[in-house]
C-alpha cells in the first residue's frame, strides 16, 4: 500500500479506538489514511489459514497524516483516549 501521507500519529488494535479516532479526524477536516495488519501472522503462510479459521489473530491499525497536521492530530487523539 502506498502511504501518501508520512506520520503515524496512532497505533491502535481495539476497533472501537479506530472508529473514535476516524470521527474526530474527519470532524476537524484532517486528511488521514489507515492501515491494519495482523499481529499475529509469523509468516506468509498464515494468511490462509487467517481467513479460514478464527485463531486468535488481531489487526492493528495505524493512522497516518500529513505532517502539517500531525501535533493537532495527536493532540485531538489524545483528547478522546
């Protein structure tokens, strides 16, 4: 994946910190991508087992801005956390 923005503001694994962190990202108009990849995954190979059974595995998802706006992305982040 092609990350067009360069600062990770923050890393998070429970989805109901990526759903906060999306709103208030998009409520204060800052441009952001995310990207999620699993934890759990020791190589290549696991991620056909990933999708065929539920073994524990978890996401993490990292957020990423444009560093004109990283210190108030982070600031915004920390105000909901």
């Amino acid at each position: 994946m092609l990350n067009l923005f360069g600062v990770n503001v923050a890393t998070v694994t429970d989805s109901e910190k990526r759903n906060k962190i999306q709103e208030i990202l998009t409520q204060n108009n800052i441009k952001y991508s995310v990207k999620a990849e699993y934890i759990n995954q020791k190589n290549a190979f696991d991620s056909a087992i990933i999708g065929n059974s539920e073994n524990g595995t978890q996401l993490k998802y990292m957020f990423y801005v444009n560093k004109k706006d990283a210190d108030m992305a982070v600031h915004l982040i920390n105000s909901v956390e």
